[in-house]
C-alpha cells in the first residue's frame, strides 16, 4: 500500500514537498521554501510537517533548483536526515549557489553552512534517462522538464507501480530547451502528480512576448533612455541574454547589456552545461553559426564591474544608471523586492526617458506586483536600514513569458501517459479547478489536495 504525503504546494506555488511511502520506505521529492513579500516582514516558511519523518526518510529527489522546490534541503540534515539527495549535475551546481544566498539573506533561520555541507557531500548526481536505483524494488529518473537548466521531471518505479511527479515543466520551446518530451504512452503511468502554475493563466506566446519586449526597447533606445530589465537569477535572467544577443545582433554595441547581481553566477553554471546533454542541439547550432560558444561571449554584453568608476558595485551603479548613455540593464530581483534593482530605481527611476520592462510573474503583494498596478511613489531600502523615496516616472511594460506548461501542455501530459490517478498539485486553486474542469472533457478526473495531510491509499 502506497501512501502520498504533500507537505507544501497542494493549494499554491511555493514550498514543493511530497512524501511517498509505504510500509518499509519513505522518499521525498522536492523540498522547498516559501518567500513572503517583502513588506510582511516574514522570514520565509518551511513545509509543514516534513522534520516529523526526517529521520526516516530514505531518500530526496530533486526536481530543479529553484528555491520553492529545493532551498529547504539543508534543514532535512539539520532536522536528523541521514540520507542521500538525488538530482541532475547541473541542479546540484545551481543548488549550492542558491542555498549559500538564502542563508546570507535570511541567516539560520533554516540551516547553517554545516547543514549545506553535509547536503552538497551527501548529493548524487545523474544524467536524464538514466535509471537509478533509490531502495530495494524503487528506481527513479530523470525526464528533461524543459523549465530551467538541468530541471526533471521524476518517474518512480516502485515496485512495478509508475509513479511520475513533474516538478515545473514547460510544453513551449524556449531559447535553451525543447518542448518537454512525455514518458512514453506504451508504459502508462499508474499515478501523476501534476503542477497546474498556469492552468487558469492565459499566456501569450513567446514569439509575442520577444518582438513586444524588443520594440520597447528600441523606443527607449532612440529617446536616449535606458531600459531596466529586473529578472530572475535563474533561468528567466539566461534566457533574456539569449534573446538579446540573438536580436540585437549589432545593435548591441551601441546599445550595451549590461547584467548585474547574481545572474552573472547562474551565467557561469549556464556556460559550464551548455552541450546537448542538457540543452537544445538548437541553441548549440544558432550560437556557432553566428560565431559564439554561449549567449554571455557576446561582445555587447558587460557586466557590472566594467562600468569604469573607482568605487564599489553601489557607485558603479549610480554611475551606470545616470551617465549619458543608453543602456540595457539586466538585473536582479525578478520581483522588485530586493538586491542590485533598488539601486537603479533609487537613480534611474525618476527618469520619464528610462523603461521598467518586467519579464517574469509578479506574486501579489510584491514590490513588483504594486508597480505593474501602477504604484509610483515607493520606499524603499539600501539594505543597511536607511529607507530613500523613489517617485517613479519612467515607463513600466510587463511582458508575458512563463516557464510553466500552458493548460493544453497539462493536458497533452495527462493524455500521453494515461495515468489511473492524477493529482493537481502546485497552483491556485482556481488553477486546480481549471485543470480539473479540462481534465473533465477528456474522461479524467484529478483529485485536488486541501489539506497537507491528506493521504492517499493504493492497492
Ligand atoms: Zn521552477
Ligand atoms: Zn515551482
């Protein structure tokens, strides 16, 4: 008898925790964190419930690094965990980037820099589609996921009964990654725990969203402005840089890209895995063909540090955002609540002839979120508790890209794999509703989890 314990993200986005278990064996895929909006004052929050089994827990999987999936890790060592943590190579670089920042931001509120040693000695790493034995009778893989750079979806065999947990997974081609390829409809799967991010969110595509953005940016460019681009570290940030330097071709060089905060650390992992074990032959194929070996050789790309003045990244920052000259910058943090941005609102937000160009999902209540419903006046802070006011005047555009599956790409999953139970797991529950409502149509039913707790027995 198999039993399925979700510890975060069964109403949400954010904290992502699943046990799987039964009578001799308890593993764990994925064990997140959830951030708060800065203006709660909240530190983030753990799973609930998961340091209750830590000690009996025989193995973690990782999905992909971002932090709602994996920053809570560490803890499970601190929590008596003894374990190993599987994931993909490149997951295992990204992780010990991400969880060194969480413990600098948020302190030990979590963990320390033991617990991630012990996690980072204690991890394995895998290629995708290599099976990979976890217990006596349960082997697991890595499927692509096409959501992030060395993100998976898992398949589970547990004792002959598939099991196949998606993690984030995107069905739309991006600049790294192919539409995720589903397990195969000859072997269906017995169970599916499915996230359903944009089963209620209409996105548009891709395609729209690039020329739009680049439009923006050639206006702002011929007004003289500079066009502000705050971005995720991870993921979102890489495939900006691929845009533009695909786009921008010569215009780069008038134009300069310049990339501030921890994205120039994601960078570096990008470019350690950029070979067609963990990324589309197409990008590979568009680089050499326009002479590059990855997006960040481009030579109208700069980082922060080559902004010419003597003083510290405060000042080149200044420097970059007010100097007389036209400018892309991309920069951290995705949603306006902290890092290197505050700094470029703070001395290039007043300024009518800049742009504010939003790239990624805004959660409610965020600093970003405020600005896209039009906020104008802010206070914000220098990180060292002295608050400045930004009156904001230059234009705000939000762009639609996503790295989560559309409602057909959910769909299209579940059809393919023709699972006997589905869970919708990691959305809105108006998402849930939408994917389950879908699901509907096609003579499948999902079960929607309320409640953490909630167990679930197979024969
Ligand atoms: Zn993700
Ligand atoms: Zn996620």
């Amino acid at each position: 008898m198999l039993e399925i314990t979700v510890f975060g993200a069964f109403d949400s986005v954010g904290k992502s925790c699943v046990m799987i278990s039964d009578h001799d064996h308890r593993i764990l895929l994925d064990a997140g964190i959830q951030l708060h909006p800065r203006r709660t004052g909240l530190l983030s929050t753990p799973p609930e419930g998961v340091d209750d089994f830590c000690e009996e827990i025989n193995s973690v999987l990782l999905s992909h690094a971002h932090i709602d999936h994996s920053a809570y890790v560490p803890a499970l060592y601190r929590a008596g965990y003894q374990g190993l943590v599987n994931c993909t190579t490149p997951t295992m670089d990204l992780v010990e980037i991400l969880w060194k920042d969480h413990l600098k931001i948020e302190g030990p509120h979590h963990y320390g820099i033991s617990h991630i040693h012990a996690a980072i000695t204690k991890t394995r790493t895998h290629k995708y589609h290599q099976k990979f034995r976890i217990a006596d009778g349960i082997t697991a893989e890595f499927f692509d996921a096409s959501h992030i750079l060395g993100s998976a979806a898992i398949l589970l065999d547990w004792e002959g009964t598939r099991i196949f947990y998606t993690g984030d997974f995107n069905n739309a081609k991006t600049p790294y990654h192919d539409p995720m390829v589903y397990p195969d409809p000859d072997e269906p799967i017995d169970i599916l725990l499915s996230e359903t991010t944009n089963a209620n969110r209409k996105m548009g595509n891709r395609k729209a969203a690039t020329s739009n953005l680049t439009k923006s940016l050639l206006k702002c460019y011929s007004r003289g402005g500079k066009a502000i681009i705050p971005s995720f570290a991870l993921g979102r940030s890489q495939e900006m840089q691929a845009y533009l330097t695909s786009d921008f071709d010569s215009f780069l060089q008038k134009f300069p890209l310049y990339i501030d905060g921890m994205i120039l650390d994601m960078n570096k992992v990008y470019r350690r895995y950029l070979n067609d074990e963990w990324v589309s032959p197409r990008i590979l194929m568009e680089l050499k063909d326009r002479g590059y070996r990855t997006p960040f050789d481009h030579e109208g790309l700069r980082t922060i540090d080559e902004v010419s003045h003597t003083g510290r990244r405060g000042k080149k920052r200044e420097k970059l955002a007010t100097q007389n000259e036209e400018a892309i910058i991309l920069t951290t943090s995705g949603m306006l609540e902290g890092g290197p941005i505050f700094d470029y609102l703070r001395f290039g937000g007043n300024n009518p002839l800049n742009g504010l160009f939003i790239v990624g999902y805004q959660v409610e209540g965020t600093i970003g979120s405020d600005i896209v419903s039009g906020k104008k006046e802010l206070s914000l802070d220098n990180g060292f508790g002295e608050f400045f006011d930004v009156n904001l005047q230059l234009e705000v555009r939000k762009f639609e890209f996503s790295g989560h599956a559309s409602l057909e790409g959910l769909i299209q999953m579940v059809r393919y794999s023709s699972p006997s139970y589905i869970y919708a797991i990691h959305g809105e529950p108006e998402g849930q509703l939408a994917y389950s409502q879908a699901l509907d149509t096609i003579g499948q039913k999902a079960t929607i989890l309320s409640s953490k707790e909630v167990l679930h027995e197979f024969p």
